[in-house]
C-alpha cells in the first residue's frame, strides 16, 4: 500500500517552516538569559551563563507580579462572568426564537459583530471616565459585554441543536426555567463553554487596545499594557526588555502546552461555527 | 411551559439593557459627536456635514486609509496562500503531524503586542547583520525605518501571527474530505494539481470565505502591530485608520472629526465585509 507511506519531502518541509515560527521565539529565550556585552559578539548563540538578573530587574522595573496578578484577576473574573451570563442570555434567545422580540434581541447582538472597537473607542472612553468604570473592574465589564455579540451567536447556535425532550421532561416534574437551565442545559453546554471559555482567556490576557484607552492607574496595568508603557526604558537595554517579554507570555504559552490539543479545537470550533 | 415564559425575559432584557447602553449607545454617540466640533473637553456646537467634508480633503487621512487597504489586501492574500498551503502539508501523511500543528499554531496565543516588540528587534538588529554578512546592501538598514519598506515589515509580522489560525482552520476544511475521492480522481488520472482545482478548492470553499472575510476584517483594524513597531511612522507612512481615530481622537484634540472619520471607517467596514461574503459564496455555489 503506498498511500500509507509516510510522505517525507512534506515532513522535513513543514520542518523547516515551523523553523520560522521558532526561530522568534528562541531568540526572545536565549537573549533574554544573555549580558549586553555577550549580545555585541553573535546574536544567536546560547548564552555562556544564564543571567537570571535580567529577570529579577524586569521584576522590579515593571512591577511584574502586580502586572501579573491584575492580568490573572482580569482573565479569570471575565472567563468566569462571560460563561456564566452569556450562555444564559443565549439560552433565553435560543429557546424563543419564534416570537417576534427574541428574533430581534438574537439580530440585535450577532449584527453588532461588524462594528469593530475602533468606531466607538472614543464615546466609550467618555463614558467609562463618566461611570467610574476607568479601572478593572470596567475592563471586566466591557469584556463580558462586548463577548455577548460573538458568544451568543456560537452558544445560540448550539443550544438549538439539543433536543427539547430533556426540558421537558424536567418541567413534567415540576421545576422551574432557571433550575432547568443550571441543572439540565448548563452541563450539557461543556464543549462549548470550552470554546468560548479558551477563546475568551486569549482575548482578555492579549488584549491591548481597551487596557490602553480606558485604564489610567499604573497600578491596574495589565501585562501587555506595561510592556508598551515601560518600551522607551527598554530601548537600552535588549536583555532586559526581552526578559520581561518573555515572563509576559510564559504563562499562556504553559496553559498552551498543558492543554493543547483542547486549545486549538476549542478555536476551531469557535470558528468553524 | 407558558407561565415560565417571565423567566426568559429576566435572563435576556438586563443584558439587552447594558449592551444598550455599552454599545449601542456609544455608536449613536460617535455619530452625534460626527456632525459637532466638540474637542473632547467643553463646550460643542453642531456644524453639520463640515467634518465630512474636511475628511475627504485631508491628506493625512486619505493616505491613512491608502495604507490600510494596502495592508489589508496584501495580508489577507499571503495570509491565505500561505494557511492553506501548510495546512494541506499538515492534511498530509506526514511524521509528527500533531507537533508541528501544535508549532504552527503557537503565534495565535501569543500577544500581538510582545510579538510585534520581538520583531522589531530582529529588524534593527538581526536581519542588517544577516544582510551585511551576505552583502545585500538594501537590508542593512532597519527596514521600519525606511517609509517606503516598514509597512512590509508590519505586513510580515501580521502574517506571521495570522497563519496560525488560519491554517487551523484550513486544516479542519480538509479533514471533512473523504480519501476515497481523492483515490478516485487518481483513477481517473488527475494530477495533483487538477485534483487541488476540482475536489479539494471548491469542497472547502466555505472555509476559504471565513477565512477571506475573517482576515480582511481583522486586518482592517489593525492597530496593535503598528503601535509595538512604528507608532505610524516613519513620518505618517504606517498611520492605519484606527491609529490616527486613537491618536487623533485621544490626544490630539480631533475628537469629532475622528468620530466622523470612524463612521466612514464602519461604513467601509460592513460593505466591505457585505461585499466579500455575497461574492464568495456566489462563487462556492458556482463551483
């Protein structure tokens, strides 16, 4: 059988082209661990020993830990939220879609999908100042609200492909639409609590553009926030800079190795729907 | 079932209400604003259309959405040629499939931002040595530096970031064909070209659109990339639309007229986005 042969010219092109996705990435390591006088010499080579200074001094210049954490409670608090309402909104929606108000909430949040943060940057900056919501607790907020447009149309599309039956059978013994709603339709949502879950957790740790326009505390600053504010300090100092990029995206790269295989179909999942 | 029918109005009007107010809000907001001369801070006065009339005179803005589209279309076509083209590799018999499609899909975690800081230091750095050693003279200079070469330097940090997901979703478009037709069409004595042509391209048509579309949309919005690696320079060579909204709007005391220039901007946006998706499906039924 031929077809079952293992196609190597493909294998060790593929090879070589991943070499362009790692090849960033081993620089960022490797400079990250080097002095400046070691960079002058070759670029590429591995460091002679590793200066674990460069990071306690990115520690400390960028306040790394309150950065980290801000970025955490951010994630987690909107990953949390964001599942917990936004699959219950679409629920409602899912579930009623033959009268006439359910239809328009269901167009209403899918339709605001084609309006892109950049046209309503400059009102929301007004009224999050307006609404003391300049903080995490806002970013939070606006997270969790600005998702229901995408999420609600993924989670409607799910939930209407689970039969009735199971509902029904609930409400004959007597309990209510929220009950049924926790107890019967939320677990059922898992695999799609996964993909919105996974795709919600890149966005709100990546996410620059809202960090940028609506928070003003140092203090707030979540991670990619605080490598823009600290780049003019970085320019002299390559090593420095490059050990705190590296701490920046560590922690998702980690979740990304641990839960790979679950990472990426959740993504595609998102999308294919 | 009749009299549960209170309970979903309580799960769904609260959200409707905020995302009212939260979004919907703020579009009416940006276009009141659009036909004022407010500043940000003050006190405003409507001036009717003058906003609009002023943007389409405006240098800066007319080469900002010059450089947008240019970015846009290039991306998304290299973006698209290159996702595909991995993803037929990774489609495959190949060894180590399910590690290098964990590689290949890294750059999608990874923070636009920090990457974009990454690449800049490859080009100051990194690539002028290269170039000096090989003697290519035209690369020894930082090409972000250089107004008529950075925006190909956003252009390959945008793709190198982009593939990842698109591949992905190529990928997931081409487990859904069968082998038996491919097996088939070898009967049959198709090459592999003409197999690609008539099986493979119009089995995953759907995927090539969300991918169009997807890709398009994103890169039209760019903004992250242009702030970690030009700030919109050299000059205003790199200033994307949604830059100059940000700088324009934020501190440079434009705010009405950026809010007008973001009305044409959605305006554009849904067209194109409208436009992209009746084309490409009339094309997958054609197919």
């Amino acid at each position: 059988m031929e077809s079952k042969k293992v196609n190597w010219p493909i294998t060790i092109l593929l090879i070589i082209c991943s070499l362009v996705i790692l090849f960033p990435l081993y620089l960022t390591i490797v400079t990250a661990f080097k002095s400046p006088d070691e960079m002058s010499k070759s670029l590429l080579s591995l460091p002679n020993k590793l200066r674990w200074e460069n990071f306690t001094e990115a520690i400390h210049l960028t306040n790394f830990f309150q950065a980290f954490k801000n970025s955490f409670i951010v994630t987690i608090f909107t990953v949390v939220f964001t599942l917990l309402t936004n699959s219950m909104v679409a629920y409602a929606i899912a579930r009623n879609m033959h009268r006439r108000l359910f239809k328009f909430l269901y167009y209403y949040f899918v339709s605001a999908m084609f309006v892109p943060f950049p046209i309503i940057m400059l009102p929301v900056i007004k009224q999050t100042s307006l609404f003391g919501l300049n903080n995490m607790t806002g970013l939070i907020f606006l997270y969790i609200v600005y998702g229901l447009a995408f999420n609600i149309f993924i989670y409607v599309g799910y939930i209407r492909s689970i039969p009735q039956s199971l509902e029904e059978a609930a409400y004959v013994d007597g309990a209510s639409t929220w009950t049924v709603f926790w107890k019967v339709i939320f677990p059922l949502l898992s695999p799609i609590n996964a993909t919105v879950g996974i795709l919600t957790c890149l966005w709100a740790w990546n996410d620059f553009m809202l960090p940028l326009v609506i928070l003003s505390d140092r203090d707030s600053m979540t991670l990619p926030l605080v490598q823009y504010v600290f780049q003019s300090q970085f320019t002299t100092n390559y090593n420095l800079a490059f050990a705190s990029y590296l701490m920046a995206l560590s922690p998702m790269v980690l979740v990304y190795i641990i839960a790979q295989k679950w990472i990426i179909s959740g993504v595609t999942k998102g999308a294919v729907k | 079932m009749v009299k549960q029918s209170k309970v979903y109005y309580w799960m769904a009007l609260p959200a409707f209400l905020i995302f009212f107010i939260f979004h919907t809000v703020p579009v009416f907001q940006g276009m009141m604003y659009s036909f004022t001369n407010y500043k940000g801070y003050g006190d405003f006065n409507f001036v009717g259309l003058k906003n609009y009339i002023n943007l389409f005179q405006d240098q800066r803005i007319l080469a900002s959405y010059g450089f947008t589209f240019k970015f846009a279309i290039v991306s998304t076509i290299l973006v698209n040629i290159i996702s595909l083209a991995i993803a037929m590799g990774l489609n495959a018999k190949i060894k180590f499939r399910n590690t290098l499609r964990a590689v290949f899909f890294v750059p999608n975690i990874l923070s636009v931002l920090i990457v974009g800081f990454i690449f800049n230091y490859l080009f100051a750095f990194f690539i002028p040595q290269i170039a000096e050693k090989l003697g290519i003279t035209s690369l020894t200079q930082n090409i972000l530096g250089n107004p008529d070469l950075a925006w190909v330097g956003i252009v390959i940090v945008a793709v190198w970031q982009a593939v990842a997901f698109n591949t992905i979703l190529y990928l997931a478009g081409l487990q859904t064909i069968p082998t038996e037709l491919y097996e088939a069409a070898n009967l049959d004595g198709a090459g592999k070209w003409k197999s690609f042509i008539h099986i493979t391209f119009p089995l995953i048509a759907s995927f090539f659109t969300i991918n169009m579309v997807l890709a398009m949309k994103n890169f039209l919005m760019v903004f992250d990339h242009i702030i970690a690696m030009t700030g919109g320079g050299p000059g205003q060579s790199t200033e994307a639309i949604s830059v100059l909204i940000y700088k324009g709007g934020f501190s440079g005391g434009e705010f009405a007229y950026q809010a007008a220039n973001s009305v044409i901007y959605f305006i554009l946006i849904v067209v194109i986005s409208v436009l992209q998706i009746k084309f490409l499906q009339k094309r997958e039924v054609d197919m």
